[in-house]
C-alpha cells in the first residue's frame, strides 16, 4: 500500500512540474534606458516639476467632499508618462491624465477628498508612479474635518 502512495505522489509531483514556455515576457514591456555604467544625466529622460506639492483645505464638516489640483511640468528631456496615481485611503481619489505629458508642457493631478464620517485632522497622499527619476512623487493634502455639535 505504501507503494501505491508513493507512486501516485510521484505522478502528481511530476505533472506539476512542467516548464512550459507559454507566458513568455516580451522585451517591449519593459523600458529601462538606463544601465549600472550609464549616468542617470546622460540619458532623456522626463524630469517633473511641481508648483506646490501640499495642499491644506483647512476645516471642512463632514460627509463633505473638497478638491484641490496640483500642476505639474515636464522639465526633462522626453515625454512624461504618469503610470498610476494612487490615494493613500479610499477616501482620497486622485484623476490624472494618461496620455504622455510632452516636454515643457503641463498636466494637472485633481485630488477629491471625501471627510465622510473622519473627524479631527487629516493627512493623506496621492503616490504618482511614473517614468522620470525618481519614479514616485508624493502629493500631501491635510485638513480638518469638523464634527457637528448635537443638541
């Protein structure tokens, strides 16, 4: 019986170990134009550039929703592409566009922040992910959020 368990182990462990060449990872979705003897200089790359990276909202109520936007240029040397923009909590949506950001020109990250049932202070972020060096940069908003007295 012994036998038997071992054989059967042996066929499920050998089936689970194909090495099939199915997903295989094509050079053009990765882009990385730099290389360990390159300086990071000496190739084109996005540079941003923001304004003011805070924003304060001051005292808000609750279950309101405020927005702010953050302007941001392309200082650099070839076209900026924000990848992603992520909030630190559901409450904090950012909208960004997804078309490339050519050099010199600029875009705008609008951020909503929605108090709901928050109370007290407020800081939450707004994490770009793009293709300039650094890749992430952090946006700030802060604020406020003003409970109603009940009688």
């Amino acid at each position: 019986m012994k036998t038997f368990y071992t054989l059967i182990l042996s066929v499920i462990v050998l089936a689970s170990c194909s090495n099939s060449d199915d997903k295989k990872i094509t050079t053009n979705l990765v882009n990385n134009p730099l290389t360990a003897n390159e300086n990071a200089d000496a190739v084109a790359m996005p540079v941003i550039e923001v304004a003011q990276d805070f924003f304060d909202f001051g005292e808000m109520p609750q279950k309101e929703s405020v927005s702010t936007e953050f302007i941001l240029k392309n200082t650099g040397d070839a076209p900026l592409l924000i990848r992603s923009a992520k909030g630190s909590c559901g409450c904090t949506v950012p909208e960004w566009p997804k078309e490339p950001v050519a050099v010199g020109n600029e875009a705008i990250i609008k951020v909503t922040f929605n108090s709901g049932n928050k109370k007290g202070k407020q800081n939450k972020t707004v994490t770009l992910v793009t293709n300039a060096i650094p890749s992430t940069k952090v946006l700030t908003i802060k604020g406020t959020v003003l409970v109603p007295e009940t009688e």
